[in-house]
C-alpha cells in the first residue's frame, strides 16, 4: 500500500497544474472611418478592423473588438497586458511604448480649410499664422505641436469639423480619408483639402508584455495577406470611390 500511495504521489506532481489558457487579445480602436467604425448591426467594420480580423484568423488567436475614445484606446494598450490598438501612427514618440504589427493601412495627413477661407497652402509653414485644429492625442496633433504650431485641441475629430463650419479654426488637421468620411457623414458643404502635409503607416500596435514569438506571428500573417493580394482587395472594398 506505501508504494502504491508513492506512486500515486508521484504520478500526481508530475501532473501539470493547469492547462496552459489559450491567448486572448483585446483589441481597442476609435471611430476612424474608412479604418474603424460601428456599423449598423453593432459590429466594429471598416478597413482596418478587416484586415485585424484576418490577421487573427490566420494566427487562431482568440479577440474580442472594442470601440473606445482614442486617448484612452491608446494608454490601455500601452498599460495593460494582452491588449492592442489600431490603427496607430507609428512615431518615434510612441515607438518604444509598444510592440508594431504592419504597416496595415497608408494614411495621408491633409490640412481642411472652409470655401471662404486661406485659398492655398504652398507648404506646411504656411499655415503657421492660421488657428489650427486637432484633437488630443491623435498623431497629426503631436507632429504639428512638435513643430511649435498652436493646436486647438478637441476631444475627437467630429467636433474640429463642426469647429471649423463655424469658424472657431481655420484649418482642420486629419487624415484624408477620414476628414472626408466625416464630411460625407455630416454632409458638410464648403469644405476642401488645401495641403497634404505628411504620410504615414498605420499599425497594429500592442502592450509591451506581448510575447515577441507572437509579434512575429502576426507580422508574417500580415506579409502573406499583402503577398497574396489580401490586404489590395480590402482596401479596394474601402477606398476606391
């Protein structure tokens, strides 16, 4: 009876203590059409949030997609583990705040000014004697404040578009496509791009404790959506027109 009474001690240490729990990500993004936004049935859609999807898909990563207010979308990712936010401008100030995935999606920065106001922007410094709007946190905002610019700074970029139809800025700072998603949204009149003052990749960007095997994971996946014309196909679901 003792050594059967050992060995089942025994057999019961070698035991693992639990199974290792299968990787779940909470993935945060903002409402950014044409990248992310929620669509009539409640789901998170748009550009972006297709190419996330996919990406998990091939790696068999478990997620859930949550939309929040940019700020806070932004510092969850950087504080809490298993968690990432898209899409998100990759700076030298946020670079070492987080782990990339991508690039996922390009992104031009346009300066927005109304009918009756600045005709024409012939480079960034330009707009220097203009009021400018941005909303906090977003990248475009962080660029132009690191240049010395005065930034207006709303709590997200729907309020700099109302802000400019009255006139409280001249000039709206975004992104091309989004600026014209809201305008259509709004059905704004009036209104027009004047200057295409910067590029940028937009990415997948996750808290620093995510496992570097899993970074490369989802990286390759995205490589093979660009190679086999995955991500060319999404993107023409979104930005042809």
């Amino acid at each position: 009876m003792n050594f059967l009474r050992r060995v089942g001690l025994l057999c019961c240490l070698a035991l693992p203590l639990h199974a290792a729990e299968p990787l779940q990500l909470r993935l945060l993004t903002e409402d950014f059409p044409p990248f992310s936004m929620q669509l009539a049935d409640g789901r998170i859609g748009g550009l972006s949030s297709d190419v996330v999807r996919e990406i998990m898909r091939r790696a068999g990563i478990g997620y859930r997609i949550e939309l929040l207010p940019w700020v806070r979308a932004y510092n969850s990712a950087v504080l809490e583990p298993n968690t990432c936010v898209y899409s998100t401008a990759r700076t030298e100030q946020r670079e070492y705040q987080l782990k990339w995935i991508g690039p996922v999606v390009e992104n031009q920065w346009v300066l927005y000014g109304r009918d009756d106001g600045p005709q024409e922007l012939s480079n960034l410094e330009a707009a220097r004697r203009y009021r400018l709007g941005g909303y906090t946190g977003d990248a475009e905002a962080q660029y132009l404040i690191a240049r010395g610019f005065e930034v207006d700074l709303a709590s997200n970029d729907l309020q700099n578009l109302r802000k400019l139809q009255a006139g409280r800025i001249d000039l709206w700072a975004t992104g091309k496509h989004l600026g014209a998603a809201l305008i259509a949204r709004e059905k704004a009149t009036g209104l027009r791009p004047l200057l295409t003052f910067n590029t940028v990749f937009l990415y997948l960007a996750c808290n620093q404790m995510m496992a570097d095997g899993t970074v490369r994971l989802l990286n390759e996946h995205l490589r093979g959506m660009h190679k086999d014309g995955t991500v060319a196909r999404i993107n023409a679901r979104y930005l042809n027109d």
